[in-house]
C-alpha cells in the first residue's frame, strides 16, 4: 500500500494479536447488554431502538475523502477478485451491494450496484453472483441482510460478503473508554461493536446458504497519533454513527488522555500509534441439487483404516 505523508502505513499482519475490550451479550425480554470485561459498566442497547443511525451514517459517508478513505475497500476488492479466480464458473449476472458505489463499481463496471438500505433492491432469482462490498458491519439486521441476497440468487449462485471484524479498532475502543472514564467518570458508544469470526459461520447457516465458509485477514495501520486515526476514520466515513453516541461535544482532555493512553500501550518500535483493520469474508452458496452433499451418518461402505491403508487397533481399556 502506498503510503500517505507522515500518516499511516499500512501492513498485512495475519498474526497480529492486540489487548482488546470484549463483549458478552447477554438478552433479555427488554434489552440487550454488552458488558465491557475489566471496566464494569454497561452500554445499554434497547431492543426496539437500532444499533445503527442510518442519517447519521449517510452524512458521514457523504463527507468521505476517496483519496484517504478507499484503502480498504481497495483491500477487500483485491481479495474478493482472487477468490473469483479460484471459482470454475462464469458469473453473468453481478450485483454489488455497498454503502461506497463509486469504489466498488470501477472495480465491477457491468455490475449493478446496489445501496446497503435496510431492503436491498435486488429481485428474488436475479442474480448468480452477489458481492457485499463492506458495509455489513454496519447492518442493523444482517441476518436480514443476507437472507435477502440469498434469495436474489439463482440456484448455485454465489454470495461474498466483505466487512469489518470485531478486533477492528480494538485499541482505539480501549483507549477512549479508558480515557473517559478516567476524565469524565462515564463512558460512551464510540467504536461499533463488530461480528466475530467464531459467529460469521453461523449467519451464513442462518441465512440458508449451502456450503458456508468463513475467514478473516488482519491490516495493520501506522498513524502519528489518535488524532490523525480520527481524522482517517472521518475520511473513510466510518465515524461514529450509532444511535446512542453521545450527541454533545466531548471534552478535548478526554481526546489528550487517550492520546497518551494509545502512545504507551499501542505504539510500535518507531513510535507511530498502530491501528488494527480485521476483514472478514463471508462465502455461500445459494442451494442447489448439484451441490455436493454430505453422507448421512452411518452409510459409509469402508472402513476409514482402510480408506487410509492402515491397520486398526483396539484401543484397550
């Protein structure tokens, strides 16, 4: 990736492990909890209230910088285009589903591009190959979201989802929520909490797509301090749009404090705060006869030693 002057560099880091906040989601008949670990404090996410703020999301998208703000979608372009190299079919009908049209239709040009509304305006059949061009992170439903590409389908097409994983961002989270708490004596939404890997799998089944694949790829970025992230994150559009952000000014001293915070728990050997982007890719089929399929259990007709030419001995007590 080239780099942009005295701001960030950015490093594929497939072993990249950080401290990070974690959540555990707890749901009840009114409310959903996520306890962040090592802070005792609760943000509160009501049930019938979204996680996301769609106007919100939409200005912010609006004010992307496309010369600061394309590097990862330019990342997530450049893996899905290798996996279609390894696929033995042709795709005919492409439709692209993505909050940043512009990036994602040079990439695709006969595809038909589609914003990541809450209902995608994709017909049921139409398509043999849907690509989700990240954005589902920010999906209020995006079980939802999925079945609706599913269903745009035609039997034996293809779906990808490329979005943002739940160790992005983790040590901007744990800095600001550190910082605020220590300046302000309360913490607020800030970082979007994202998906898993170990629970992207699951969506997929949810979904109803046959032959679900999961995985992920970690970015490193080298930035001068927090307040050149921010600025980054601003330029991506991928600031703050939850609905329960705080909708007042922060105080600039809970900023300095988790400047200083991010500087000595975050920074690298050349002192540059180092951020973590984690892509996870999603894969599915829609059904189909032709689909390989796995045996029922019990109807093998060999025995896995000889499968294997090996000889099978009893495990003794």
């Amino acid at each position: 990736m080239a780099w942009l002057p005295n701001m960030r560099r950015i490093i594929p880091n497939p072993s990249l492990h950080q401290p990070r906040m974690q959540y555990t989601a707890e749901e009840t008949t009114h409310e959903m909890r996520f306890e962040v670990v090592a802070i005792s404090s609760y943000v509160v996410l009501m049930s019938k209230k979204p996680l996301v703020d769609r106007s919100c999301l939409i200005r912010n998208r609006a004010r992307k910088n496309s010369e600061r703000g394309d590097f990862l979608h330019n990342e997530a372009i450049l893996d899905v285009q290798d996996r279609l190299t390894f696929v033995n079919k042709e795709f005919s009908k492409v439709a692209i589903v993505t909050g940043m049209p512009e990036v994602w239709s040079k990439a695709f040009p006969k595809a038909t591009v589609v914003l990541d509304d809450e209902v995608l305006d994709l017909g049921q059949g139409s398509y043999d190959l849907i690509i989700h061009g990240m954005s589902l992170h920010w999906a209020n439903d995006p079980v939802g979201q999925l079945i609706q590409m599913r269903r745009a389908l035609s039997p034996d097409g293809l779906m990808i989802a490329a979005f943002l994983g739940g160790d992005t961002l983790n040590e901007l989270r744990s800095s600001l929520a550190e910082a605020e708490i220590a300046v302000s004596g309360g913490l607020s939404p800030r970082v979007l909490p994202m998906g898993e890997i170990r629970d992207a799998g699951s969506l997929l089944q949810r979904a109803g797509f046959a032959l679900p694949v999961a995985d992920s790829a970690k970015l490193s970025a080298e930035y001068d301090n927090i307040f050149h992230l921010m600025s980054d994150l601003r330029g991506m559009g991928e600031a703050n749009a939850m609905t329960d952000r705080l909708k007042s000014f922060t105080r600039r001293d809970v900023f300095t404090r988790a400047n200083e915070i991010y500087a000595a728990s975050f920074s690298n050997s050349a002192d540059k705060c180092v951020a973590t982007f984690e892509i996870l890719m999603l894969t599915g089929w829609a059904p189909d006869e032709s689909q390989p399929k796995p045996l029922r259990p019990g109807s093998a007709t060999m025995r896995l030693a000889e499968a294997l030419g090996t000889q099978e001995n009893q495990i003794k007590n």
